[in-house]
C-alpha cells in the first residue's frame, strides 16, 4: 500500500436557480505531482460520486448550493 498523500485542487462553481441546484463541482487530483486516474470523488451527504479520467480530473455537475463534504479515494492508497 502506498504512504503517499493524495493532492487535491478544487475549483467550486456554484450557480443559483429557483431551486439552488445547479451548483457544480470540479478538480484535478494527483500524487507525487502525477495525475490519479480512477480516484473515487464521493459527497458524503449527497450519496453522489464520480471517478477521475485518466488525466486526474472530475466534475460534479447539479449540486445543491452550500458546503459538502467530499472523500477522496483511490485503490493502493491510504485514507488521510
């Protein structure tokens, strides 16, 4: 199992409607400099996820406005 940290970068978006869903979340994750294709992306209180692409970048489209809770995954590593 790998020690390394997982860096995250997260640019937030966050729209507004009649609703307050709209909002949309995007990143780029990576370790050791290196993008992490296929890390898991998941919104604890929303039960919503997505995987990263094999560049390290994912994006979480309709989101309720307001602050989430998001946990990064991904095989070989350890949770921080």
């Amino acid at each position: 199992m790998k020690n390394g940290a997982i860096f995250l970068l997260i640019l937030c978006f966050w729209g507004v409607s009649a609703q307050n869903i709209g909002g949309k979340l995007v990143g780029k994750i990576s370790s050791a400099s290196q993008p992490l294709e296929l890390a898991n992306v998941y919104l604890l209180k929303l039960n919503s996820g997505t995987s990263t692409d094999s560049l390290g970048n994912f994006e979480l489209k309709n989101l309720p406005t307001g602050k989430h809770q998001c946990k990064i995954s991904s095989v070989g590593y350890e949770n921080a």
